[in-house]
C-alpha cells in the first residue's frame, strides 16, 4: 500500500501517514496543475516549494517517499505505476468538487486501486456536518455555535465564556493615525524555495510580485503562528475589520496559506490562540472569540457549503450578472483608494484580508454586475490561500448573492461603508459624499442603480426595507435618473479601464 500525498494535504500528524507509519508515500508534482490557470507566482513557488519541504522531512524521518515532477499527474502516476505495477493507493478526500471521481479513474486506468479515506486536516466531518443539518438551517451561526459545543473551544460549564457566542460587535474599529502594528514575519528562501522560484522565473504573469516570503515548512509555520499568537492576536479582534493606507496585513493572522496545505492544522491554531488568551491576560475576549469564529465556523462551514453546493453552486447566477471582469482586477490601473490598494496587494503579494476581499473587490464586482464565475475564477487565481472550495462559497454564494444556499442579503455597499472602515477616501480624488458628478465615489451611483436593477428580486427582502425606502426616497425627489446615467457613465469608463 502506498499513502498518495495531494499538494494541499501536506501532513503526516492526521491521516493515513500518521496511521501507517511505515508505508511508502508518493507525491506528485504536476507542472499543469500550475499552469491550466494564471495563478499568482507567489502561489506557484509556496505549492511547489512547500510539496518539496514536505517530501524531505519525510525522508528524514525514515519515510520512502516517491516524488515525481512531471508535466502531468497521468504522467505522474505513470511513474509509479511502471515501478509498483497493480499498486494500492490510499488518499485523504480531495477537497475540489469532481476530484476524487476523476482520480479514482486514473488510478483504476493504471491497474490499480484507490481506497479514499476522510480528509483529516478540517475539523468537521461530513457525516457530523449532514448530521447537524438535518435539524437545523444553513446558517453559519448557528453551525460555529454547535461547533463551540462539540470541541469546548471557550465553553464553560456548557456556555460561552463571558457569556456571549459572538463579539462581532466589538470588532469594527479603525485603528487611531499613530497607530503602528507590529512587524509581519518574513521567511526568506532557501535553496529549494529558490531552485522553484528559477523554474518559474520566465512564466508570464499579470502580477508585479515583491520578494517571496511567506511560510513553506512546518517549522516555519508553526514559527508565524506563535509570531501572530505573540504580537497580532491581541488586537486582532478591533481592527479586523479596518482598512489601512500602507497597512496591508495590520493585525491579521496570514495563516491561511499553511492551514490550506495542511502545514498548521486547525485545531492547533486555535489552540494556541485559546493558550495565549488564558495565559496572558492582556487578550481580548473579543479577539480570541473573532479568531476562533473564522477558523472552526466560517472556514468549516464554507467547506461544506461547496461539498453539498456543487456543481449546482459553481454555476448558480441568481442575479443575471454577464459582465466581463474589467482589466482593473488584473492590472491595478485605477484612481479609486480603496480598489487600488485592494489589488495592489493581490498583484504584490497574492494576498487582501477578508473585508477587502468582500466589501471593495467583492462589492465592486457585485455593484458593476460582473459575472460571477469570471470574478470567482479571479479569486481562485489571484489569491495564495485561493482553491476552489474557498472561493466559490465566498464569492459566488456571498460575495455575489448569485446562489441560494445561505446568503440572506447582498453584501452591497456605497462608499459610506468604505469610508466609515478606512482611510481610503481621504486620499482618493473621489468624493465618497457624492453620487453624482465627475467626483463622485463610483461606488454611489453603482450602489442605487444596483439597488433599482434588481429591486423586483430584492425589495421583497425583510433585511433590505429600509434601503428600498431611501431609493424609494430619491425616486420621489427625482433624482433616481441622473444617479442611473452617472451609474452607466461609470460602467463605461470602467469598461474602458479609465475610472
């Protein structure tokens, strides 16, 4: 038997490798994997270099590991096939809707066979998630609140610590202007890191990478998150939800990388976020709490909102929304603050924290009525931490309302939002107090016509009285026409890249 490794199950501490010790692993490392799609070359050098880290470890631990770098994982398999002829593979669950089916064809084309197993590097199995749904809703809250209750996390006595389940409330503050937040590690490249960065140097690529520096062995993950448990967590919480010029990490984790190739697990991340918030008191409720409801709640339950959503969900588009993803997602070229700085960091680093990624390059995309498989494909590109079982929930579902799992309400926003969580509009030639105009925040006109486009399938929304009322305000006052010709006079400049 031999124990097949996927490039994102990248762990021997769960799993079949934790429970065969002495089996062979084989790991394959397929150049067409990362090139069917115009990934990040950040994305590019973590996936491989950490797939390479990971087989070396393994082979010091006294572990016989097959590691094939080929053109394609046929070719791969090939490999292995030619040398252990009517092998039997093992493999935690792939994570991506129709993998497991295709590659249980390719063993079974190869004379061999595949024993498919439960992915152990999420905390909730199908079975517990099926189970809990059966007599509940799809909702996340109620779901991240079972999951308090299954694993103990900050539970005492069978209630929430402090007496809350959630302190969302808490966390929505922006940082004061002298506020300086600590310094983001950085793990430079060893050799192997730098032999995949030469293999990829000559790619093309849309993006303007700075210097690669992000987490790609155990040791350095288990490194950033003590560095985050240390010095990020405790304001984590408050600024969360903030936007800053020149900020672009703040206080967040950045764990999401390692966590979704299995180099951290999620129940030691929260663990020790849980240690240092008992230990050392200077920890917020709050931001422990906000920490834990993104690891054990929402990360969880998106990963099964796809397992149950697709294929239906990759091509729901409840809205209608057929335009073209414009250029600026890809080259950054705009005046708008707030998008600006949103995609200059996925050009430089791959990487924007979730209120950018939903209320500027999400609500964008919604506002503009981009389709949403274009803008979730750019997701899944752009982004480090992006695979399909991630984007799909939290852009087509959340981020576009184009499905009809569990979003209740578009998450559509004018400036106000922006500008009341930001210092984007300070320094932005748009004015976010103006609708119509030259100056106006583009987002403004977007927002109202966005609300008048779809006001037959969204006015009936219990969630969206009180902003059908406001539209229903500027009808009155006649003002609702030059807010829709200022609205298309900014799609078209959008189109055009000039906005």
């Amino acid at each position: 038997m031999t124990v097949l490794v996927l490039g994102d199950q990248l762990t021997d501490r769960v799993g079949p490798l934790a429970d065969a010790p002495d089996e062979r692993a084989l790991v394959i490392e397929a150049r067409a994997f990362a090139t069917r799609h115009p990934y990040h070359p950040h994305k590019r050098v973590l996936v491989s270099s950490a797939m390479r880290h990971f087989r070396d470890e393994l082979r010091e631990a006294g572990r016989d590991v097959d590691y094939h770098a080929v053109d394609s994982f046929a070719d791969g398999l090939d490999a292995h096939f030619d040398a252990h002829p009517d092998d039997s593979l093992t493999v935690m669950r792939p994570s991506s809707h129709g993998a497991t089916e295709r590659l249980r064809d390719l063993v079974t084309e190869r004379g061999g066979t595949l024993d498919v197993v439960t992915n152990e590097t999420f905390l909730c199995t199908p079975d517990e998630f099926d189970d809990w749904l059966e007599g509940n809703r799809l909702r996340h809250e109620d779901f991240y609140r079972y999951m308090r209750r299954e694993t103990g996390y900050l539970m005492a006595d069978g209630d929430p610590v402090g007496g809350a389940w959630n302190y969302d409330e808490e966390n929505r503050e922006t940082p004061p202007d002298d506020y300086e937040p600590p310094e983001v590690p950085r793990y430079e490249p060893d050799e192997t890191t730098r032999k995949v960065q030469r293999e990829w140097a000559d790619a093309e690529s849309w993006a303007d990478p700075e210097a690669f520096g992000w987490p790609v062995t155990r040791a350095d993950a288990l490194d950033a998150l003590a560095d985050f448990c240390e010095h990020r967590l405790r304001d984590f919480g408050p600024y969360e939800d903030a936007m800053v010029d020149d900020e672009w990490a703040l206080d967040h984790a950045l764990l999401s990388p390692a966590l979704n190739l299995g180099l951290l697990h999620p129940r030691e991340v929260v663990e020790a976020a849980i240690d240092a918030y008992e230990a050392r008191g200077d920890v917020p409720l709050s931001s422990v709490e906000g920490f834990v409801r993104q690891v054990i709640g929402w990360r969880e339950f998106v990963r099964h909102v796809y397992r149950r959503g697709m294929p239906e969900l990759g091509e729901a588009n409840r809205l209608d929304a057929t335009r073209s993803l414009p250029s600026v997602y890809w080259d950054g070229e705009t005046e708008m603050a707030c998008l600006d700085a949103a995609v200059d960091g996925v050009r430089k680093r791959g990487y924007a924290h979730h209120i950018q990624r939903l209320m500027v390059l999400s609500n964008f995309g919604l506002l503009y009525g981009v389709d949403p498989h274009e803008l979730n494909r750019w997701f899944h590109v752009a982004f480090i931490d992006g695979y399909h079982w991630v984007s799909t929930p939290n852009t087509v579902e959340m981020g576009q309302y184009a499905g009809d799992r569990f979003a209740t309400k578009p998450y559509a926003a004018s400036a106000n939002y922006i500008d009341r969580m930001s210092d984007h509009c300070a320094g932005c030639p748009y004015d976010p107090d103006a609708t119509v105009g030259d100056d106006a925040c583009p987002f403004n006109a977007l927002y109202w016509d966005f609300l008048a486009e779809h006001e037959s399938e969204l006015r009936s929304n219990h969630r969206m009285g009180l902003v059908y009322a406001h539209l229903d305000d500027k009808r009155e006052a006649d003002a609702l026409g030059e807010i829709r010709e200022r609205a298309a006079e900014v799609r078209r400049r959008v189109r055009d890249g000039d906005v």
